[in-house]
C-alpha cells in the first residue's frame, strides 16, 4: 500500500493529469485484489480446538456458517450477527455439509449420506455408496450451479488412489466421476458455470475440467494450477467474483489466492495455525473469507507454538465471493 501512495504522489508532482485515473486504481473496491497484493492477516473468530476442522459453507438463506470437525463427529453452525456457533454431535465421521433448498442439509457421514434437521436434530439416511465404511470415509464436497452433489472419500490406510469422487443427482442417484483419487478435496465452479476446478491433494495441483451444467458431465482434464514447492497441500478451496481460487494450503498456515488462468500465486492470507483446511466466503455481501483450521498432526510442541489451532478464523481480502449452491432434491 505505501508503495502505491509514493508512485501516485511523483505522478502528481510530474503528470498531474493522470491524478484522476491513479485515484481510480488506487481507491476503487472492484481492483483492491489487484492492488492489494501484500500478505493479510487472519484473525480469530472463535476458538474451538478442532480436531479436523474442514467443510465451510455459508447458507445462504440462513446467513449462518456451517462446518465440520470431521474427527471430533461434531456440525458447527456460526452466526456471525449473535457470534455464537451452535454445534451438534453426530455420532460418525462428518466429512462435509451443503445446503438443501426446501430446508435442512446433506451432511456426509461414515455411516452415509443423510438429510440433518437442524431444528429436530433427526438424521434421516439417504445412501451410502462406501464399500467399506471402516476404511474408507467422505470427504470435502459441494454442489454445484444445478444443485447436485458432489463429495469424495479417502482411505484412512493412508493408501494411495483408494478414492473416488461421487456425485449424487437431484433423484439421490450416486455415480462415480473420478476414480484412483488419494485424497478428495476441495471443489468449485465458475460463476458462468463452464469450469470445475478440484483438489486431489498429494498431487500437489489444482485440477481444472471442462462442465456441462446441464448434464453435469466434466471433460478435458488438466493441471490448472501448481502449488509451489514448500508451500503446504492443496486442501478447501473457494472462488471469488473475479474467478480466483482460494485454497486452504495444509501444512503451511496459509490460504493462498491463485488465479486459475496462469497458475499464479497471487497472495497469501496468513493464518495462526499450520493445518489450514477449508475456507468459505460468507458475511454481508460475500466480503469476509472464513478459514477453518486443525490440531490433528500437531504433536505438543507444534501446539504449544500454536495454541489457537482448531480455531475458526476470518479475513476481509477486499473481493466478494460466489454464493454458495445448495442440493436440489427432485420433486
């Protein structure tokens, strides 16, 4: 910021008829990712202690946050307008959450798929495609621009390519889209609804595919983006208005901002906890990036340096995001 204050006050001093045009560049909301670039720091929202914080979607109906802690079998539900986060024990490994238009949320268990009313606490079971529920659990999921969900596994043998990215249509027909997967991450869509990006992540990339929001179906496979050397695994992820990925980096106590286009790291939001695993615009207009964290790797010493691990965090980064889609179950 001080580096754009001191090249507009030469250009005043010199060429005083581009003042106009710098103050657009320099005050306008709609450029602060561009002009903005320096590193941003996260702050605590509420600590928490999760185990494995992962999941984070804003509801948009509600304006609540929802997210996981997948070990720790517990759905959170933030209100930033109370501050207070609601949490419900679940009883299973809970991999993701998503919105359901007509009320409640899918919520992806060990023991399934299965319909969560928040305000009667009933789980009712939809389907579960798992072959082995003892090895094998969900993972991070969404849905995308046509409401069907999409939501991967990994196998807790640590084994690699035992898993599978499912999607499950708006009739509760599951099929498999990717198979040979590690482990299923974070997924997202365009906002004109052409192209899926998506994170299998010890392969260290940022995949991109060709999508047919009308058939669902994803083609063209390729490398996208390439996280760095040393700089974490490709975990959560979220896009911006502009089309930027915003992806948890495990490992690295950051999110970092990527344009998709040219696999550049654009900027880093820091964060105070190394295991950083989802991230999810929500908040008044989609402005405020909300981060979840984990303690699960840390052994004391790595805890102790970094006490507020398994925290919810948030930055304002000066871009808004894509809203959130929700399942839209068949009529």
């Amino acid at each position: 910021m001080l580096r754009s204050y001191i090249s507009a006050n030469i250009l005043l001093r010199f060429r005083p008829g581009l003042i106009v045009l710098l103050s657009v560049l320099i005050f306008s909301p709609a450029l602060h990712s561009f002009r903005t670039n320096e590193d941003l720091h996260a702050q605590l929202v509420i600590e928490t202690r999760a185990r494995l914080g992962e999941g984070s979607v804003w509801h948009p109906k509600e304006n609540k946050l929802y997210w996981v802690d997948i070990e720790g079998k517990i759905l959170h539900v933030f209100s930033p307008a109370t501050g207070l986060d609601k949490v419900y024990h679940l009883g299973s490994r809970v991999g993701t959450i998503v919105p359901v238009n007509g009320g409640g949320v899918l919520v992806a268990l060990q023991s399934g798929i299965h319909n969560f009313n928040t305000n009667s606490g009933k789980l009712s079971f939809i389907t579960n495609p798992l072959t082995d529920t003892i090895n094998l659990r969900f993972n991070d999921g969404k849905c995308d621009p046509s409401g069907r969900f999409w939501v991967g596994t990994l196998a807790l043998d640590s084994r690699k390519k035992g898993g599978v990215l499912y999607r499950m249509d708006n009739d509760n027909s599951i099929r498999v889209m990717l198979d040979s997967v590690s482990v299923s991450n974070g997924i997202v869509w365009t906002e004109d609804k052409k192209t899926m990006y998506y994170n299998d992540t010890p392969t260290g990339t940022i995949q991109g595919f060709d999508y047919d929001n009308k058939t669902g179906a994803i083609s063209n496979r390729r490398v996208a983006v390439r996280i760095p050397k040393g700089g974490g695994s490709p975990d959560g992820m979220t896009i911006d208005k502009d089309g930027n990925l915003w992806v948890a980096l495990w490992g690295s106590g950051t999110v970092g901002k990527f344009d998709p286009n040219t696999g550049e790291l654009i900027q880093k939001i820091i964060v105070p906890a190394p295991n950083v695993s989802s991230c999810a615009f929500g908040g008044k207009n989609l402005e405020t990036l909300f981060i979840t964290t984990a303690r699960v790797g840390l052994n004391e010493e790595k805890l102790k340096q970094y006490p507020l691990s398994g925290g919810l965090f948030s930055v304002k980064p000066g871009v808004r995001g894509v809203p959130a889609y929700s399942f839209n179950k068949a009529k």
